[in-house]
C-alpha cells in the first residue's frame, strides 16, 4: 500500500503506478459506465460476470484516471502485469476505498466461515 490513503501501488512501464479508488474516481466510473463503482463490484463477484473484461479495464481506469490514461492504454497495463495482477491489485483498491465493509467481510468469515446476507432494502411506494 503507497503513503496516500487507499493508494495500491505496482510497477508498469519501468515506472511506479497506483490505483486508488477516491471519490472522484468513483464518479469517473459512474460518469462514464452508468453503474455506481459498487453496483459494478457486486456484478463483478456473480459467476456470470467471470471475465468481465469491459468493467475490469474501466475500473483500473477510473482508479488511475490521476494519470490521465485512456481507457486503451488501461488495457494495455492490465496486457503488461497480466489479468490476475490486475484483478488482485483491483482488490487491494476496493478493500482500501471500503475498509468497513472489508474489516466486517473478514470478520464474519472468522465466526463462521460466511459472511451473512446484506440486508434488503424496501421498495418505496410509487407516488400516486
């Protein structure tokens, strides 16, 4: 982990580089994909999503959109340290960006072995 807060840092290009999901980057995702960052997770963590290559490559896009990279040459760095660098350092990004949610995630698993179901939100009645 870099200085910076949430900063994931790995060589690419003969140089040092980081993802950091800010809130700025979170917007930049959102801006551009039309899916919230975390809607965007949740998708990328069901079976069907395995190789999602469009949201892997925007995501460490949007996390390294400090260095203003286009989304292409983001698919060239995930080319460069290889797609399970990429997915790995990825994680690193999100448990950083939401480290409650990850110090909850790690603490279930230690009591049971599964983390409990997230709690559903009820539909608001439709205005009339």
């Amino acid at each position: 982990m870099n200085v910076m807060r949430g900063a994931v840092s790995f060589e690419a290009e003969g140089r040092e580089r980081y993802i950091r999901l800010t809130t700025n980057a979170q917007v930049r995702y959102q801006e551009r994909a039309g899916e919230t960052l975390v809607d965007a997770i949740v998708a990328m963590q069901g079976e069907a999503s395995h190789g999602d290559m469009v949201r892997l490559r925007r995501l460490i896009w949007a996390g390294m959109g400090h260095e203003g990279l286009s989304e292409d040459a983001a698919g060239d760095l995930i080319d460069e340290i290889g797609l399970a660098e990429a997915s790995r350092l990825l994680g690193e990004a999100i448990r950083a960006a939401f480290p409650e949610a990850a110090k909850a995630e790690a603490e279930a698993e230690d009591v049971g072995g599964n983390a409990p179901a997230p709690a559903k939100l009820k539909a608001k009645p439709a205005a009339a």
